[in-house]
C-alpha cells in the first residue's frame, strides 16, 4: 500500500474513534457537518499532484501527506505551566488571553474578558453550549471545505477552538491573544487550531493569533480562521509562527468583508520544515479594504510559503500586499499573491510587493504576484524583487568604519525591521523585535554571490 493512501486511511480510522468519544457538543448538525468535511476529504485527498496544482505549484505536500501523525486523544492542557511559556510565547498580562495547548483549551493559562468589555471570547467547546445558535450560524461558513482537504480535515476533526463575538459598536479595551501551543510527544501528533471570529457592526479589536512549540520533535500543525467583519467593522489582525525547525503548519485564514470594514493583517514567520500561510479575503461591498502585510525569515532548509488570494467582488473596494523575506541558507520561500478584480468592481485599488533579500547561493524565492482584472476602470500595480546585499551600500557602511560582517546586519536588519515597526502594539512590537535579531543572521556566508 502507498505511504500517502496508508495515511490516509489512518485519519480515517481516527475520525471514527473521534466519533465514538466526542468531547463536546453532541448537536445533530455538527455531527452532519464533521462527516461531510471528512466525506469532502476522502474525495479530495492531499494536494499532491504535479501537474494541474497550481495552488501548490512550488510547495510539496507529498511530506505531509506520507507522514504518520497521531492524534492526541488523551491531551492534557494542564500539564504547561506559565513558566514554560514566559520568554517564549508574546505575553502581555494586559491582553485577553486565550491558551491552547495541543489543540484544547486551557483554563489555567488563560485570562477573563478585558475589563469594561461584552465580548465573547471563549472555547468553542463552552460556546456550543452558551451561544450554539451563534456558532451554528457561522462556523463553516466562510471556510469552505468542500475545495480544500486541509479546511476539511481540520473541520473533520473540530473539537476546541476560540470562538470571538464583538458586540455592534464595542472597541475592546485591550488586544484579544490566542495562543497555540504544541508540546512534546514520543510520537508525531496533529492538532487542528480552530477560530471563529464575528466582528459586529462598527466594532473593532485586536487580535493576535501565535503559534508556539515546546517541542524540538516533528509534527503538523492544520489551523483554520475564519473571519466576518460586518459593516464598519475594524479588525487589526497580527499571525506569529515559530514552530519547530523539523514541523509542517498549514493555516487556512478566510475572511468576508462587509460595506466600509477594514482588515488590517501582518504576518511574521520564522521557518520550519513546511509552513504555508494560505490567507484568502473576500471584499465584498463597496467600501471594504484590506491591509496584507507579512515578513518572513528562513535559515537551513526552511520552506514557507505566503499564498494571499485577495478577491474585489464589488465596487469602491481596496487591497495592499507588501511582503518581505529575508533567507539564507538551503531555504525556500514562496510568494504567491493573486487579486481578482470582478466585472463590476469598478473603482478598485489592489497593490502588490514582494520584496526579497537571498544571503546565500543555496537559498531559492519563488514569488508571484497575480493580477486578474476584468474591469476597466481600475487602478492596480504589482511587483517582485530578489537580490543580494547591494555591495555599494556595504562599501559606504564600512567607508564609515564599519566592518563588513556588522554593516551586512545593520543592513539587512534595516530591510526587515520595516514591516515589525508598523505593528500597533508596542509589547508585541517588542517581542518581534527580539524574535527578529535571534532569528537574523550576523555571520558572513562561505561564498558571496
């Protein structure tokens, strides 16, 4: 039997065992909708075909889709302490916190609702039994797993997840965090973060979504968000991943956009051995906008892969990608960043930029973007660079008295820096800062290019 169809018979067999054992809500209508996500994966299986893949045209999942991965039925949350965390994870005492270790909630790691706030914030295993109507309406929704085996078998195997409700004209006082965390185990696990986020009517809050491990072990991380910003609402979105150098994470972040909201996401990623950040926005009223921001650094033989899927379905809708990547070593980053402009979106604005430092020959980008415009009376610009230290910017910097190896890290410190400035938060604009100058290198390479 092939590895990959072994597999996958395996989270099929884990699927029935989850099914005999749920634990929590035991809705009819959420038991017809894990079946039909898994019916949906068995159809599709992984995307692991060569040719007509295009969405994973330079990412291969054949890793993931042949790994053996457990999953963790007898998880125990409580077993992290805060200690383990501190130093590690963002943390702000100030924030909402909401803690998952290995896919399930923690209580103990976790705060309350900011003060002065009528949020929701809670474990959808709470929220299936205090707000089912909400979570009935909206889960699945905007995650279609019908296309996709990774929304799917996340939404096979929905156990815990964050479920975040934002009353019609509430700003939340502080930022909400959700925080994933994967611990040690003898054997690979799987987990399926999961998160439900309904933004009212001319609301606005900030969110923070971190992914952390304790483990130096593999495993695969298979996340989806899903996000409605209803009209006039602002969403400031912020997505860390630091995984483990030898783990897989795919997350899935969808969201819908109502008349005159505005999502603003950056993303910071620290390589592993596969990690995609697939973000799809639908903008669909006049007035929506969307910010996409992200930085990404890779060392060793790091795969990341941005695939940003921004979709103008009305008129007077707007869209602005920048990314950064800076890599080095045998690593390989992807950007691929599509933008449909409709027939009748007219008005648009959608702008793109992919900006790349390479500090090593074995090192390899392959960046994309995409425009697919079928409107005339638009405005859209696109762009990609890659290149090495520009050797005239270092011949200033040491004409200046700087040796070769600190004017290189200034820099390129310089050229990363610009993305984690423009974070709003200054305690996580901190952490990023530090998590920037651990993860740049300082050292010459053996050979320049």
């Amino acid at each position: 039997m092939p590895q990959a169809l072994a597999q996958h018979k395996s989270y099929q067999a884990d699927f029935e065992r989850l099914e005999r054992g749920l634990r929590f809500g035991d809705a009819p209508w959420l038991q017809a909708l894990r079946r039909q996500a898994m019916d949906s994966f068995d159809q599709l299986g992984f995307p692991t075909a060569l040719r007509g893949n295009e969405k994973w045209k330079y990412t291969r999942v054949a890793p993931i889709a042949e790994a053996a991965f457990e999953h963790p039925f007898d998880g125990q949350p409580d077993r992290v302490q805060a200690s383990d965390i501190q130093g590690i994870a963002p943390w702000d005492k100030g924030w909402t916190n909401l803690v998952f270790v290995d896919g399930r909630y923690s209580a103990a790691l976790s705060t309350p609702n900011g003060a002065g706030s009528s949020m929701q914030a809670i474990s959808l295993a709470a929220a299936l039994a205090t707000e089912e109507a909400l979570v009935q309406q909206h889960l699945a929704r905007y995650a279609d797993f019908k296309d996709d085996a990774f929304i799917a078998l996340n939404t096979a195997f929905l156990e815990d997840g964050a479920l975040v409700w934002v009353p019609p004209g509430e700003t939340l006082p502080t930022p909400l965090h959700i925080l994933f965390i994967t611990t040690e185990h003898q054997k690979p696990v799987v987990t399926y973060p999961r998160v439900l986020l309904v933004a009212g009517s001319n609301s606005r809050l900030i969110l923070i979504e971190s992914y952390i491990s304790l483990s130096s072990n593999g495993y695969f991380t298979n996340s989806v968000v899903e996000m409605l910003a209803e009209e006039g609402a602002q969403i400031e979105h912020y997505r860390f991943a630091r995984e483990s150098p030898r783990a897989y994470h795919v997350g899935m972040t969808r969201a819908y956009l109502a008349k005159d909201s505005v999502l603003k996401t950056t993303s910071l990623t620290v390589g592993c051995a596969i990690l995609r950040n697939d973000l799809m926005v639908l903008l669909d009223a006049p007035g929506a906008s969307t910010e996409v921001r992200g930085l990404h650094l890779t060392n060793g033989v790091d795969h990341v892969d941005n695939h940003i899927d921004i979709d103008h379905a009305k008129p007077y809708t707007k869209s602005n990608q920048y990314f950064k990547g800076v890599l080095d070593g045998k690593s390989r980053a992807v950007f691929s960043g599509r933008v449909l402009i409709r027939q009748n979106a007219v008005k648009a604005q959608a702008h793109q930029k992919d900006y790349n430092i390479i500090l090593s020959e074995g090192a390899e980008i392959d960046t994309k973007p995409a425009l697919e415009i079928y409107c005339d009376d638009v405005m859209a610009t696109h762009g990609a660079t890659a290149g090495h230290v520009a050797e005239e910017l270092l011949f200033y910097m040491r004409s200046r008295g700087l040796d070769r190896e600190l004017a290189r890290a200034l820099l390129v410190r310089g050229f990363a820096s610009e993305i984690i400035d423009g974070v709003g938060v200054d305690s996580l604009r901190s952490y990023l800062d530090r998590q920037l100058s651990q993860a740049l290198p300082t050292h010459q390479p053996e050979r320049s290019l």
